[in-house]
C-alpha cells in the first residue's frame, strides 16, 4: 500500500513538473519577438528545450510503468524524430544525401515559430495523456476463451483478410501499373482511388490482429503470416514510392505479433540475444530501404538495383543517423508552411476541417464537389506552396484554433486518446486486445498524417468492434504482466 502511495505521489510531482516546464515553454514563446535570431540558428535554441522536454518524457514511461506496447510512447517518441529531426540533424551536424531540402523556403523566424509550437503541443499532449490513461496490467491473450467465441473471431478475421487482401491486392496491382508507368513517385496520386475498393482493402490488417489473436494460431502460424505480411508492405513501398501507411502498419503489426507470440502461462522469458540482433539488422535495413526510396522515388526503376548494392557491400550502415533524421524531420516543415501561411493566406478554420471529415466515410463525393478537398492542408496549403512535405495533426490543430486553441486541442487529443487505451482486462481480452492494435495502426499515422486521412479506416475498426462485442467472451483465465 505504502509502495502504491509513493508511486501515486511521483506521478503527483512529474505532472506537476512537466505543466511548470510547459508554462515556461509557453512564456518563452509568447517572448518569441525578443529572441535574436541572427546570433544563433532556431535549431540551436529550440534544442535545449527538446532535451529537457524528452528527458522529462522518458522519466514519466519509466515511473508511470507504461509497458512497450503502450500507444503514448510510441505516439510521442515517434513524434520527437519526425517533428525534431532536422533540429538533431543540425545541431549533431550529422551528413545527409537529401538532394531536396525545402527547409531553406522558410525563414529563421517561421522555422523558430513551427519548432516551439510543436514542442508545446506535443508537452501539451502528453499531459493529457499522463493524466487519463492508467497503468493498468495488460493480460496475455488467452486460449482459456469459450471455444465457439473463439472460433467467431477466427472465422470473422479470415474474412476480413480474404476481402482485405483481395482488394489490397488489386488496389496496389494498379497503383503499381500507374506510376511505373511514370517512373517516378509523381504518378501515385494519378493512381491512389477513393471508393469501396480502397475502404475494403482497409480490413486487411484488423484481419491479421483478429487472427493474432483469436487464440486459435500457433506461434510458427503467426510468424508465417506476419513475415509474409511484413514482405509484402515493404515491396509495395519499393515499388510504389509510398512509405507513410506502410511504415507505420508495419511498427503496429510489429508490436501485435510480438504481443500476441507472449508466452500465456505469464512465464519471464530469457533474452534472446540473437534474436536481438536479427530485430536491429531488421530494423537497420528497413531504414536504409526508406532512405533508398526517398533518392529514388522519381526514378522508381532505381530502388531495388540500389538497394541489393548496398545490401552487399554494407553501404547501408554508412550516415543511416543523419539520413533517417532528414528524412523523418521533413514532416515539421508541413506545420512550417501552416504556420507560414495561417492567418496571413488562410483564413483559420475552427474546427471546420474536422466537420468535413465527419461525412467523409459515406460515398457522396459525387454528391458534394470538393467539400472534402477543404478538410486537407495538404490539398490546400501544400499545393499553394507547392512544398510536398506532408501533414500532421499538430499542424491540423494550428490551422484549426491558432496558438492558444491549438495548445488546448493537443492537450483534450491527449486526454480523448488517454481514454481510448484504458483497456478492461476483464473480460474479451482477446477482441480488445485486436482491436487496441487496428486502433494503434491507424492513430499512430497522425504522427505523418491528419485526421482526415485516417477517419475512414476509423469508421470501418469501429464497426469490427461493434461485431466482436455482439457476442460476449467468456474470459476463465488469462496471466498479466509488467
């Protein structure tokens, strides 16, 4: 009890800490006419703050307990490469290759601007999320399930993956056909369609969580359809040129499967060192190949030549650091442009991006000309610039609310999203185990994406949920751990 009390009341003090440090950060910015730019880079002055700011960050993982699979760790450590990349990449003078380097279009001033703003409302998040997401034991999946719920959830997986993949299969067979026939990543957005097709395909990968973890796969099943999968999400980028969906479905079937592998009598396992090292060597390559596709992406025929060159004579291994730092960094410069041009070229929207949004799920594009068109910054203000650099839902958030406004919606996104994963042990440990990694899938994209460009996927997770709950599962066992 006495070690509960003591745990409550670090928590207490860090909450009380990172809203101090928050406050500084706000008055700071609020001083922001006084900085003197012309001494120091905005890199050089924003970096103190990014390192207090994630030192803070990483003591609030440790003494709140969040386990590796937890959501807000992987949103706000994710959020620091893409958001802070080019900051690490300056201030680190790390080498880089990248030919196009649009952060020289924006001055000191926007720069300095868009870095505090994100690194406000990132803080701003992470509050809310610290104080509504409890640190609750997350049981293993369990085989102790009635046998015939258990069976509805395999069967209903496998369909989602038939139709899923079927129309993932011809949605990326024309995508591909498209801009090979361009050479270059340029014909993507001539390829991509908007319709049944690419909704349906959206159910492909809540079929493999729902097979992950319908209890009714061995682990050697399970690592056959996540190698397979995994394979499969990286030629698509190769061929394709896309990297965003894929990247980030990737880390969450990542984390499903190894979640979903856990030993269920709860046994500690030893460390496997070697697999260890098969996960870095992984992980290494997966980074060199997005590196590749980011030089080579308007000249698609070049990537696999190139990349089984260096697969060969190790020249992977070379600058991967600054590489992936100005490749993730570039997502900053989309909330740059927002604030470059927000109020002084747009208008603020107040809210009304996320009103568009709403019917997005229905087919009435037809019926409605380009009312969604206005739900995108990156049909509005990256095409006005013409700086293709992304999104982000900070960035959203700015355009939406301002400065104030913005700071508050991050924090109320941190308390919603806090509220989202509090999973129930309960009972359907199983189903709500799937459906807390298609919910990760999908809200871990808003690191390189808005709200629009997931809410459809959203839609279809939700009524996966509302399937699996018609029927109740029994839950007679189930092990936690820390």
């Amino acid at each position: 009890m006495n070690n509960k009390i003591m745990v409550d009341q670090k928590r207490l003090v860090l909450s009380f800490i990172n809203i101090v440090f928050t406050f500084f950060l706000l008055f700071f910015f609020l001083q922001f006419n006084n900085i003197d730019l012309s001494v120091n880079s905005p890199e050089k002055i924003i970096f103190p703050w990014i390192v207090v700011s994630l030192i803070l960050h990483i003591i609030n993982f440790k003494v709140r307990k969040y386990n590796f699979y937890e959501f807000g760790i992987w949103y706000i450590i994710l959020s620091y490469f893409f958001l802070f990349g080019l900051v690490f990449r300056e201030v680190m003078k790390l080498k880089y290759s990248l030919e196009w380097n649009p952060i020289t279009y924006f001055s000191k001033t926007d720069l300095c601007k868009s870095y505090f703003f994100s690194l406000i409302a990132l803080n701003c998040f992470s509050i809310g999320y610290f104080i509504t997401k409890k640190n609750k034991k997350v049981s293993n999946i369990s085989s102790n399930i009635n046998n015939n719920k258990l069976n509805e959830m395999f069967y209903l997986g496998l369909s989602l993956v038939l139709i899923g993949g079927i129309c993932m299969l011809v949605n990326d067979f024309h995508i591909i056909s498209v801009v090979n026939s361009y050479n270059s990543y340029l014909g993507y957005k001539y390829a991509v369609q908007s319709g049944l097709l690419d909704d349906l395909a959206n159910l492909f990968l809540p079929g493999i969580f729902l097979l992950l973890f319908c209890g009714k796969l061995n682990k050697s099943q399970k690592k056959y359809i996540f190698l397979i999968t995994a394979i499969y999400f990286i030629f698509i980028m190769m061929l394709t040129g896309s990297r965003k969906i894929k990247l980030f479905s990737l880390v969450s079937l990542f984390l499903g499967y190894i979640f979903s592998s856990k030993d269920e009598k709860g046994k500690k396992r030893h460390i496997n060192i070697f697999k260890i090292f098969i996960i870095a060597v992984f992980g290494i390559l997966l980074l060199n190949i997005l590196v590749i596709i980011r030089d080579n992406r308007f000249e698609l025929s070049n990537i696999i030549p190139i990349f089984m060159e260096n697969l060969f004579n190790f020249n992977f291994i070379n600058d991967i650091l600054g590489e992936v730092l100005s490749e993730t960094g570039l997502t900053q410069l989309s909330i740059t442009s927002i604030i470059k041009t927000v109020p002084s070229v747009f208008p603020f929207q107040y809210g009304m991006t996320f009103v568009r949004t709403i019917p997005s799920f229905l087919p009435i594009g037809w019926l409605i000309g380009d009312f969604f068109y206005g739900a995108s910054s990156t049909n509005i203000i990256n095409t006005y610039l013409n700086m293709p650099v992304g999104s982000n839902l900070i960035g959203d958030l700015y355009w939406n609310f301002g400065i104030i406004g913005g700071f508050i919606s991050a924090f109320v996104f941190g308390i919603i999203l806090g509220k989202i994963f509090n999973i129930e042990n309960k009972e359907n440990i199983n189903g709500n185990m799937a459906i807390y990694f298609c919910l990760f899938s999908q809200l871990i994209i808003l690191v390189r994406a808005e709200f629009f460009d997931i809410f459809r996927p959203l839609v279809l997770i939700y009524l996966i949920y509302l399937l699996l709950n018609k029927t109740k599962f029994s839950l007679k066992g189930g092990k936690s751990y820390e």
